[in-house]
C-alpha cells in the first residue's frame, strides 16, 4: 500500500481541523505581530515542531495501517490544543478576516503535505517499525537481489535451478567432508572412476565387457593361471575316466582317415602306401594279442609259456635274471609252487631294504630277530644286561652242561634262566 495514499487523509483532516479551530477559536482581537509572523510563515514553524514531536511518538508507539480512527482523532485534537495554547495568548477576534485572507494566500494544503510527507520520509529512513507492521505488498521489490551467501539454515523447498531439479520427499543425498551418502539407487548414464573402486555386495553387469580393456585382460590371465595350477594329476585323471566311458559306452568312429589326401584307414582296411609297419614307438595298449615271440627293449622276452626278464631263454615260467643272479618262479610238484633259484647261491628276503631272513644254499635259515606272536627272540652268550620287554627270550649261544638253555626277561633289566641243561 503507498504511504502518500495512507497520509493523505490524514492531512486533509489535519487541514479542515485547523480551519476550523482558527475561525471558531480565535475570534478575539489579535496583534499585528501575530499577523505578520502568520505571514511569514512562523504558522509553518510551529506546525513543524508540533508534528515532529507528536509523530514521532505516535510512529514508534503505534503502527500507521493499525491506529483506529479514533486514535487518528485524538492525534488531531492534540494538534488543535498545540496551536490554541501557542496562539490564544495574542489573538483576537480582528484576527479572523486577516487570517482567512492569509489562509486564502498561502497553499497550507500543500505546504503541510509537503512537510509532512517529508517528516515521515525521514522517520521510515531512520526510524525502527515494529514486526509484521510493513505489509508485503507495501515494499517495492523492482531490482531486489539476493546472494547466495545470504541464505543460511533452513530447508529449501522444492528447489531448482539450471543444473539441478528436487523432486525428492525424503533426505536421498547427504554431503560429509569425507564422503558423499546416497540413500538409494544411484543412475547416472555414464560413470567414470578416478581411482579406487570397492563394491561391498553383488555386481550384476547387463552389458559386455570392453575385450580390449586392462581389466578384461587381467581376467583372462587370472583365469588362465587358475585354471593351470589346477590341472593336476587328479583332474586329468578324472577326464581320463569320463574319456575311457565314453569309449567303452560310445566307441570311437575311425571309418575313414586320410593322409595328404590319401586314406590312411577306410573302414577295416589300411591304406595301400602304408608299406612299413614296423612300429618302433607305440602308446597304450589295453589288448594286445600275439602268435609268436615278443621282445620289449631287449630286456622282457615273452614266448609261449614262458617270460624271462634279461634273458631270452627262460628255464621256468617266470625267469629274472641280475647279472649272474637268477630267480625263477614255478610249480615244484602238484599244488606246489616254487620261488628261488636253482643255483647255488643264497636268497635273502627283506623289508625297508633290510636283510629279514637269509635261505643259504645249504638249506639252512638265518634270521636275526624273530617275534612269534608279541614275544621277541634273539640269542647270545652271556646273560642280557639290557632293558628288555616282558616275556621277551634270548637264547643261549654257548650251552654247557649245568647252563641254561636261554634267558626270559621279566621286566625292565631283569632277566631270569629258563631251560636248565643237564
């Protein structure tokens, strides 16, 4: 609302107030003086004054659109009583003709309007109003800006601007100094990282992989390194097995196999330019049939009923010959089989490469240490001072007549004579 609009009611019943007081009120005789300081405008000093002091307290006690018409009416007669008082003392009733033709000179209505208008001008520039007295659409906001500095707390509602459109209901983004939050999906059309990226769940990829791209190739060899430490002896073994069932369920289709263009196998047949066959290097054979004799690296001779290893000559069944060792394995007589050598030379058998049991050549059998069942037995000439295990024997190496056959040990060191000869 413009305040010229608001003051000039004001005014003009200040105007009529006046006129009025000065025909009804000063009608008793007047000076000249007064006169002539009315003409000189010693009536606008006064108003002046009057209006400062009276306006200034009324602007900061009340507010202008609020004050009810009859405060506006009490402003008013306090005016008149201001006036009255500064000129009831001199005037007179002559006066009235004088002033009327005064006030017929003189532009009071502007004069006053102006002074006013300037008084109050200066009280808005300096005066303080009270909250909420200034409505909205009284404020002239052509040319008002505001910086972004200015603007601090609060929650901006339905915020946009050239780059940026909230149309959330809810906090989705949240700005730290070490990070950046956001509350849920994240879409954006393209996205680069510089630097680190950790994923703390599942990457689902819908789209492909750049094949030419550092990562794809750390794959493929990450890939390819597992998949070689991998391939142990039991993985091929497993394949081997699944193989060979499928060459026992399924076979192998070898109808036809051809060499420079020339068939190799054509269903049972080999190729006629195949002309040698003597096979110097041959893999796996799981059924091998023959009708004659077979030597294996010069070292196994295989023929009718016999084998021999390092010789071509078997005299038994089975024939290993070391240099001039030969062991033999073969039937001696019905239901009896026979392992040895029928030379004259001894045969030790053993375990962990130690010497267990020796077959001398004269039919006798040594064996150092023997346990039947739990109980060790040893031998030796003098009486064992050793700690040994209960029930363990040792037999004696030097009978005589009155000695013992032997010693038992009954625990710990201590041995005791069994076996007395007489």
């Amino acid at each position: 609302m413009d305040i010229n609009q608001q003051l000039q009611p004001i005014v003009a019943t200040l105007i009529d107030g006046i006129k009025v007081s000065l025909e009804e009120e000063v009608r008793n005789t007047i000076t000249q003086e007064i006169v002539n300081k009315v003409a000189s405008a010693e009536l606008s000093t006064i108003i002046d004054e009057v209006i400062k002091e009276q306006l200034s307290v009324r602007l900061l006690k009340y507010n202008v659109e609020a004050t009810t018409q009859t405060q506006l009416n009490n402003l008013v007669k306090n005016l008149t009583v201001q006036i009255e008082s500064g000129l009831a003392s001199a005037a007179n009733k002559q006066i009235t003709e004088d002033i009327s033709k005064k006030l017929a000179q003189i532009d009071i209505n502007g004069a006053i309007g102006n002074l006013v208008e300037k008084k109050l001008g200066a009280l808005v520039e300096l005066g303080n109003f009270p909250q909420c007295s200034i409505h909205h659409t009284s404020v002239n906001f052509k040319d008002f800006k505001i910086s972004g500095t200015q603007v601090k707390g609060g929650i901006v509602e339905n915020f946009s601007s050239t780059g940026i459109e909230d149309r959330a209901t809810k906090v989705t983004l949240t700005l730290l100094d070490c990070a950046s939050v956001f509350e849920n999906t994240v879409i954006v059309p393209r996205l680069e990282v510089k630097g680190n990226l950790t994923v703390d769940g599942t990457i689902t990829l819908k789209g492909d992989i750049a094949t030419d791209s550092p990562a794809f190739a750390t794959i493929i060899a990450h890939s390819t390194n597992q998949v070689k430490q991998n391939l142990n002896e039991e993985l091929f073994q497993g394949f081997s097995a699944t193989i060979h069932k499928n060459l026992v369920e399924q076979g192998v289709d070898l109808d036809r196999i051809t060499q420079g263009g020339r068939e190799v196998i054509k269903g049972p047949q080999l190729g006629y330019h195949i002309v040698d066959s003597n096979l110097q290097r041959l893999g796996i054979v799981k059924d091998r049939q023959t009708a004659g004799e077979n030597l294996l690296s010069d070292t196994l001779y295989v023929t009718t009923k016999r084998v021999g290893v390092n010789t071509v000559d078997p005299s038994a069944v089975f024939v290993v010959w070391d240099e001039e060792v030969e062991m033999i394995v073969a039937k001696r007589k019905q239901d009896t089989g026979y392992v040895g050598t029928t030379r004259h030379q001894r045969v030790i058998l053993g375990s962990n490469n130690k010497e267990n049991i020796t077959l001398n050549t004269n039919g006798t059998v040594e064996i150092d240490q023997l346990s039947i069942g739990n109980v060790p037995m040893s031998s030796a000439s003098v009486t064992p001072n050793y700690e040994g295990i209960t029930g363990q024997i040792v037999w004696n190496e030097s009978p005589s007549l009155g000695g013992c056959v032997g010693w038992i040990c009954l625990g710990s060191t201590r041995w005791a004579k069994f076996g007395q000869i007489e």
